[in-house]
C-alpha cells in the first residue's frame, strides 16, 4: 500500500521524520514549496510531506490553499492509496477537548465557506466522509468527532453558533481542503488532530497555541507510530 501523510508545518511533521528516520526526496518539476520524505514501514511505502516553507513571507504555508495543491499534485505523481492528514488543531472543552487529545475524523466541514444561496450553502459547508476508523486497531487510542476547516486561526464570535449546531470537536485549517481533493481522487482521508488549544477556553489562540505544539507533537508521533503498525494489517 502507498500512504501519503501530510503535515501542514515542518515543526509538526519533524518528530515523526526523525523517529521513522524518513529520507527526504528532492522534488521535481514542482512550483510548490513542499519537503518530501519516503519510508518503507510494515512493508508499506510511505510518502511524508510538509507544506513547506512560502518563499515570499518566509512562514510555513499553513492553509487550505497550500494543502489542496500539494495534496493534489502528490497524491496524483504517486498514485496513493490513502492520504493521512497529521496535524494540531483546536478543541473544545465544552465537548471534552483537552490538550494533547487525538481526535480522529468522523466527518469534515468547512465553517468560513458561507454561501446562503440556496444549493450553494451545503456545497459551502462541504460535509466530507472520512476514512472508516473501525477498520482500525481497537487497541488504539484516540478520540472522534467532526473537524472544521477555516483559514483562520482565530475564532469568531458568530461561528461558534455553527460549532454548537454541527458539534465541531476540532477547528483547524486544512482538512476540508484535503478532504475535497480525496473526494475528487475517490481516494480515502484519515484525519489525525492533536490538541494544542481550546477554542472555548478564554485564552489567547497563538499564545496557547504556541505553548503547547512540542507537547501535540510529541503526541501526534506516538499516535502515527501506533498507527501505521494497525496499517500494515489492512
């Protein structure tokens, strides 16, 4: 089986890099700032990827945009077979969010994509499927719910109405874009969280955010470890 997993920020994908000890490749013919990385593990060929760095604004390429036309363009030149979706995200204590907690997707939407225009608005919203995590190990341990998908890393006030209607577990800033690219490529998306901030919880987002990404990615690599070792069985 080919897996692709993408991180949207180096600082995310480095512990998992380093402890599969993942050889980075060097793309070609590409415009996008991406790193690549491959690995054999359990007799599966793994692709890692981050979104890399903007050659512009020197920060990680965070967002729907970057995801999308990475995740596209690899999974594509690959031909993979599943596309995993690692990365930080915000929860919430108000649904038994907690730092640190691994959340895997049940389902994925968009919250900044407001179109009220009749058909328009469910299109806006998304509602992706999300790959069947009771094929998994039950001896993983993890937790579930909804993810939505905005550019921002803020909270605004009025999208909490939409959290509460749709009981959004984790708020984040790609899935929805990888998730529509999977869709499109009929292939499946295992989408992995880790939490490093509490929408609900009265903190400054980056400050906590910040705070705690050494602690979600430590995390997120103990998860993938655990993870990838239920892939092989599939």
């Amino acid at each position: 089986m080919k897996i692709l997993i993408f991180f949207a920020m180096q600082e995310e994908s480095k512990k998992t890099v380093e402890h599969f000890d993942f050889k980075k490749v060097t793309p070609t013919n590409s415009p996008l700032p991406y790193e690549l990385f491959e690995q054999k593990i359990h007799g599966n060929e793994v692709f890692l990827c981050n979104a890399g760095i903007d050659s512009r604004f020197n920060v990680n390429a965070v967002g729907t945009v970057p995801a999308a036309l990475t995740v596209y363009e690899l999974a594509t030149k690959l031909n993979v077979d599943i596309v995993i979706n690692p990365g930080t995200a915000g929860g919430f204590k108000s649904r038994g969010g907690n730092i640190g907690d691994i959340y895997l997707a049940s389902k994925v939407l968009f919250h900044h994509r407001e179109i009220p225009m009749g058909p328009y608005e469910p299109y806006g919203i998304g509602t992706f499927d999300a790959y069947d995590f009771g094929q998994l190990d039950q001896s993983l341990h993890f937790k579930t719910g909804v993810f939505s998908s905005s550019d921002s890393l803020t909270c605004r006030e009025h999208e909490i109405e939409f959290f509460n209607q749709h009981q959004v577990i984790v708020k984040e800033m790609e899935a929805g874009a990888i998730a529509y690219v999977c869709e499109q490529l009929k292939i499946p998306y295992l989408g992995v969280k880790s939490i490093t901030d509490i929408v609900d919880g009265g903190r400054v987002t980056a400050e906590e955010f910040l705070e705690n990404l050494e602690t979600a990615s430590k995390n997120l690599q103990q998860f993938l470890t655990a993870l990838l070792e239920s892939l092989k069985v599939l």
